[in-house]
C-alpha cells in the first residue's frame, strides 16, 4: 500500500507536492476549524439552559470578568455571537479548502498522460465521422 503512495507522488514534480502540501494542511485546519466550531456551541447552550453557570463554571467566570461584562444577558449574546461567527468562519474555510481540493485535482488530471491523449481521440473520430 505504502509503495502505491510513493509511485503516485513520483508522479509529481516537486512544486505539485509543495501544493499538495498546502492543501493537506488546508484540510488538517479545516478539520480543527469543523471540530472547534461544533464544540463552540456547546458553552453557548450550557449557559443558555443555565445563566447560573456563568457564576460557577471558572472558565466562563474568568472570561465573563476578565472581558469586562456587568450583565449575564449581554454575556449569553456575545458568547452566541462567537460561535455563531466561529461556525461561519469555518464554512467560509470549508468552501476555500473545497475549491483548492478541486482544483489541485484538476490541475493534475489535466496534465495527465491520459487527459492529454483523450483530445487527440476525440479529434480523430470527428474526422472520421466526417467521411
């Protein structure tokens, strides 16, 4: 399995592998980024559910102090504002990694061997079809 990979990635040249690089990284960011914004809502319902948790989980006490809030209300909107920005953030990112997913595949299959030969094919039958 392992020498499949490697007959793949003989395949690019170095600036390809660079890419496909920046793109794996991409997707490792998106996967934090999916994760880290599920896990965003879960605070934003507990205190939603709980307004007295605010007082008594440490976490959210240090952030509603540390951030200045005199009123637990104002607290739950800027917490629900957060995930709701971190959740969005995170599907513009999805949307970019997509697009340079498809797009570094592309770029490869249009240079492929394989690609470049199917033109030729196509050509030659629409003269053939001609006579």
């Amino acid at each position: 399995m392992l020498s499949t990979y490697r007959k793949a990635l003989a395949l690019l040249s170095r600036k390809e592998k660079r890419r496909g690089g920046l793109v794996l990284g991409m997707v490792i960011i998106m996967a934090v980024l999916e994760t880290a914004g599920v896990a965003s809502a879960m605070p934003f319902l507990s205190v939603l559910g709980n307004p007295e948790v605010v007082q008594t989980n440490p976490v959210l006490n240090t952030a509603y102090d540390g951030l200045g809030f005199t009123s637990v209300d104002a607290f739950i909107l800027a917490l629900g504002a957060a995930a709701f920005g971190l959740i969005l953030f995170s599907a513009f990112f999805r949307s970019l990694t997509h697009y340079a997913m498809n797009r570094f595949i592309e770029m490869r299959r249009s240079q492929s061997p394989a690609h470049k030969g199917r033109g030729h094919i196509v050509q030659g039958m629409a003269e053939h079809s001609a006579l």
